[in-house]
C-alpha cells in the first residue's frame, strides 16, 4: 500500500502567489515524522521542514509552512510569495517506528510563471 | 561537515562492466540509505543499514546489486553487471536516530549503461 501520496504531478502558480502541494499519508504508527524535500533541476535533495506527528502547532520555516491535519493524515505544504527559484520538483516523505525508514511520494512538479 | 559524499559523480560504463558506487555519510549518523530515482519509478528505497548493518534489502532489484558498509564512514554500491535499464541517479542519504530527524541526501551519482 501506499504510505505516501501526492496526487498533483505538476502545478504551476503566478509569482508572489502562495502555493499548497498536497500530501496525504497511511501510518497506523502513533509516532512518525512528516518531512518536504525540494529537488531543483540541479538534482540535489534540499530539506525544507519537518512535522512531528505529536506537534501541536504546524511546522514554519520561512516562506514554508505545514498545514497538518492529523484526522485527514494530509501534510501539505504551504509556499507562501512564491519566487521563480522554487521552481523544482517537491517530495513528500514519511518516516514512522516500525520501519524506520523513509517512505517517499512521487512527487509535484512545480513552475512558478514570472 | 561537509555533507553526504557520493563518488563518482556521474558514471558511463557499458553493458555488463562492473560498477561500484560509493558513499561517504555525514560523521555520527547511524542510518545510511541507498536509493535510486528514475523518471519512470521516481525515488526507490534500495536498501538502508543501521550502525552498518543491513536492515532492509527488500527494494535490491535483483542479484545484480549488492551493498557493503564496511564501517561506519564508508559503503558502496555494487551493479554486476550492469545493464542499460540501470541507468538512474543514485542516492546516498544519512540520518541520526529515529523520529524527528531528516535524512541529508548526497549529490547523487547520474550512472549511464550503455
């Protein structure tokens, strides 16, 4: 089964738009981590923020937010002022304690038009 | 620190020559994964170790590959032999313990088979 989805292959928004990549996920582990990778056309993996399942407030970071809802296990992330360097493709990525290891979705592709 | 190192960085080799693919982590992290991203299959899970010990193999495509980690500040990946539909970006990502901690990803080797 799939543990992490993005149902969005490509998106595009207007520069300076705000902009929300969905995500949902599939744990039965109480404990597990939300995280957002941006993987510009360099090809790098560039963290961007994480969630923990026991955080009560979503996750910021800069011009990144989580907006968390633990009932829908969504983990969507939030761009806010979009600039034309976000342009990449973003992953979402689970890690739970059974495996401990990391689960990946499929990714968006996101084109911010100048 | 300076990061999760990945040698070489891109690799050209013909159809069933020998590759081997190698990683340094960043020093103290416990976890040490290999992926593989490929337009078609997207980010796949190879294999992970915990203090250099395997613990899943289960996304090694075949018997072709195989994964040491010889001690902590080193692992490879072995193709033998390769083929054309090898041909991927592989990642070497490591983390800290468990929940709470994102993994950082190396700069990927773009290995072609020809």
């Amino acid at each position: 089964a799939q543990k992490i989805t993005q149902t969005q292959p490509g998106m595009f928004v207007q520069e300076k738009e705000a902009v929300t990549l969905d995500c949902t996920y599939d744990t039965s582990d109480p404990s597990y981590g939300l995280f957002w990778y941006k993987q510009p056309s360099s090809g790098e993996m560039i963290f961007l923020i994480y969630q923990g399942s026991y955080d009560q407030q979503n996750a910021t970071e800069g011009r990144y937010s989580l907006n968390f809802q633990k009932a829908r296990k969504s983990a969507n992330l939030v761009i806010s002022a979009s600039q034309l360097g976000d342009s990449a493709m973003y992953f979402c990525a689970m890690r739970d304690d059974t495996g401990n290891q990391f689960y990946f979705g499929t990714g968006t592709s996101l084109t911010v038009i100048p | 620190d300076a990061g999760v190192i990945q040698s070489p960085r891109h690799e050209v080799t013909e159809m069933g020559q020998e590759v081997t693919l190698r990683c340094k982590p960043i020093s103290g992290h416990d976890y040490l994964f290999w992926y593989r991203q490929t337009m078609m299959r997207g980010l796949e899970l190879l294999i992970y170790f915990n203090n250099n010990v395997p613990i899943d193999d289960s996304g090694m495509p075949e018997d072709r590959f195989s994964a040491k980690m010889p001690n902590a500040s080193f692992s490879t990946l072995k193709i033998q032999p390769s083929e054309p539909r090898d041909s991927a970006v592989y990642f070497c990502a490591s983390s800290l313990r468990l929940a709470g901690v994102e993994q950082f990803f190396g700069p990927g080797t773009r290995l072609t088979v020809l």
